[in-house]
C-alpha cells in the first residue's frame, strides 16, 4: 500500500527511549556494486542499502548481463545481502550503433554517473536516460573526461540523454574537475583500473573532496578478487536521527530522552558523520568543508539553536534531486523561520516555528528533513512523501517507533506496519 499523498507528524508526547538502526550508506552501496561487477570472482555485500536508488543499479547490472542475488536482511528491513558476479572488467551485453541497449537511472546520480563510465567498457553501444529532473543535471564534465580518454559520446548539451559507444578498455590520462560534482571524479576512478585509465582530480583542494575520498578508500579496501564487503550505515540518513537526538532535548516535553544511532559510523568515510560534533550548531557551517548533505539537517535544526547559524557554499545543492536552497528557505519560511538567502548562503536566526504543509519538492531529503522537524513542531504535514523511498523506504516507520504519530493528514488516520514504508 502506498503512502497516502500528505502525511501528518504529530510529537511524541514524553521522552523518548530509543535505539535506531539506520540502512546501509547508498553511496557505498553503489560504488561498491560497481565495484563488484568489475571484479574477479563472486562478491557478497552485506548491509547494502535497498531502496529506489540501489535498485535501479541492481537492475541496471542485471540487464547490462551480470548475475546479481539478492536476499533480505535480517537485522534491517531496508538492508539486502547482494552476491554479484564480476566478470573482470567486461561488460557481458551491449547493443549496436542503430539499436543502443537502453540503461534506464531514473533519478540516480550515482548511477548515471557511474554507470556511463563503467559502459565505455563495453564492446557495443548504450542509451542512458532517465527522469526528466536527471536530464537537467549536470554531465558535460564526466562527458569531456571519457571523450580525452578516446570514447565517443553522443550527448543532449552536456546532459541525459546519451549514448555511449564502448569499445573496452584502452589506455590513456584524464583530469576532471570535482567542481560541479564530485561523482564525476568518482565514476572515472571507479573503473579506471579495469579500463587502465590515468585518472587526476583537478581543483583546490580536490584530494580532500570527501566523496572523492570515500571512493580512493573503498577502492584500497574491496576485495578485487571477490570475497565479503560490509557496508556501514548510511551517515547522511543518520543524521535525521542524530539530529532528532539534539532536537528532542530542545523541546520541553521530550527533555530527557535517550536516542542512539547504533554502529555510527568511524571509519572516516563519510563527512556526514560529523553531525553530531557540530551540535549544538556553531555560528557557521560549509557545504564543502564541514558537511555534505547533512548539511540541510543542520539547516532544519537552525531555528532551534541559540544564536543565528549562517551556512555557506551551497551552490551543489542547487543542482540535485530538487533546487534545494530554495526549497528550504521556502519551507522554513512557511513554518514561520527567518532565512536570509545571500548567493550561495543561508542565514537562519533563531525563533518559534509552527506548524505547515510542506512541498518535498519530490526531494527525499526534504521530506526526510522536515519529517524530523515533525517530532518538535506540532501540525508538520508533508505533501508527496512517497520519495523517501530514493534511500530511505521505511524512514517514516522509525519515526513511528520513536513515539511519533504519522498519520494520513486528509483521513487522520494512523499508519501502522507495512502503511509506513514507501
């Protein structure tokens, strides 16, 4: 049963006494699928995030000819074991120049980055398409980058649609800029061994871009040769609970509550798994220097914090699932949050907030974001919540088991069980 059109989050009505399993990261996910379709051998990833997003990878590398497995998890709902078997670098279907073999990435960024560097493998031709939204992202880098490197794209003005012509690997150098998005460094580097390619990222500071890291370390630490890979949980759907934890303490009625986010993540991987050092928020927070997308948690939580947050360089969150700085500055300013919009900078003061309607803007971490805001501000509803499904399907599920109401706004009635997940 899908979620209803708009959801209601009603408080929990005490503290709260939780533990919380997140699902597994889906950036680690879908690298590592990647990963496990150009190895040698059999691959098991365990903890490997299912939802919208990790499937349409799944289903991509099923149709591209490898063999994929997938079985449920017991300890996580939203978790699946996944076996692939890699087949060293090759690429086992492909289509021809009048008939590309279609490779559907909805509205996947990593999937369509990622995947359009894998294809310049094949011996053959592809179309890689998706949403309408994924066709107004950015590619003409990742594009530029496969092109210095001999393949030929035939591309829609730097964006999706493409078609791409494999023709296996080939030796050669090329430098692409993290710039506009750092999953253009990562789909080179992901395949750059099977396809012997030289691959240097470009721009200041580019060897710390924190998803370009995550990728280089995954890269050390998979097992080429096949074997078992955990996954660790995802930090940027973590940070709804991390931040739930600040929260809930900010509020009179849930003062004294006890939420942990079990097996937090420590390895390093992943910038978002700063949040908790950086609540209470201090006076300024970076985009590209102290978070990823945990930053638009931290923007939500702003109005509740003790002096004005100012957060800056946000310019990547403009081109993703939705506009994104817009969208926040519109829907705090609808729960009655003063934010000042500057170029590529928020600036939230503190104050009361009350309750709204909010437009997820078909953005899973909108409605994510302001789901959270739900267990402290009475009347959060949420119009189009189903797009959580993107990375987190059964989010509103663990709001519920925190004492939250989740209940379909237009009926009143509350969802339960299986009506939960997207």
């Amino acid at each position: 049963m899908p979620l209803p059109p708009v959801l209601e989050i009603r408080p929990p009505s005490g503290p709260v006494q939780a533990e919380v399993v997140i699902p597994g990261s889906k950036s680690i996910t879908n690298r590592a699928l990647v990963l496990a379709a150009l190895a040698r051998g059999r691959c098991e990833l365990r903890g490997a995030l299912w939802s919208e997003d990790t499937e349409i990878m799944v289903r991509a590398l099923s149709d591209l000819g490898f063999a994929v497995e997938v079985e449920p998890d017991a300890r996580e709902a939203a978790n699946r074991t996944i076996r692939v078997d890699g087949r060293g670098g090759e690429i086992p279907r492909a289509g021809t120049p009048d008939r590309p073999l279609p490779v559907e990435v909805g509205l996947a960024g990593t999937a369509a980055r990622f995947l359009t560097a894998m294809l310049c493998l094949g011996r053959g031709t592809y179309r890689v398409s998706g949403t309408p939204r994924m066709h107004e992202r950015p590619q003409a880098e990742l594009f530029a980058a496969l092109r210095a490197l001999g393949y030929r794209i035939d591309d829609t003005a730097g964006k999706l649609p493409a078609v791409i012509h494999g023709t296996g690997p080939r030796a050669g150098h090329a430098d692409v800029s993290a710039g506009e998005s750092s999953q253009f460094a990562s789909a080179l580097l992901l395949s750059a061994a099977a396809g012997g390619w030289r691959i240097d990222v470009r721009g200041q500071s580019g060897d710390e871009l924190p998803y370009v890291e995550m990728t280089r370390r995954l890269l050390e630490a998979f097992p080429a040769a096949g074997g078992v890979f955990e996954v660790e949980l995802d930090a940027s759907s973590g940070s709804y609970f991390a931040g739930a934890r600040w929260l809930l303490e900010q509020v009179p009625a849930t003062r004294g509550s006890r939420l942990d986010v079990l097996d937090w993540p420590r390895s390093g991987w992943q910038i978002d798994a700063e949040l908790p050092r950086h609540l209470p928020l201090p006076a300024e927070l970076s985009r590209e220097r102290d978070l990823a997308d945990a930053i638009m948690t931290a923007i939500v939580l702003a109005p509740f914090a003790a002096r004005p947050t100012r957060f800056t360089e946000l310019g990547r969150l403009r081109v993703q699932e939705c506009e994104r700085v817009a969208a926040l500055r519109t829907e705090l300013g609808r729960c009655g949050a003063e934010v000042e919009e500057t170029g590529d900078t928020l600036l939230v003061r503190p104050g009361p907030l009350r309750g709204a309607e909010i437009d997820t803007h078909g953005d899973h971490r909108v409605a994510m974001c302001f789901g959270m805001l739900g267990l402290a501000v009475p009347g959060m509803r949420l119009r189009g919540p189903a797009c959580v499904a993107k990375t987190f399907p059964n989010f509103f599920a663990k709001l519920a088991a925190l004492g939250a109401g989740v209940l379909d706004a237009r009926s009143g009635a509350a969802l339960t069980g299986s009506e939960l997940v997207a």
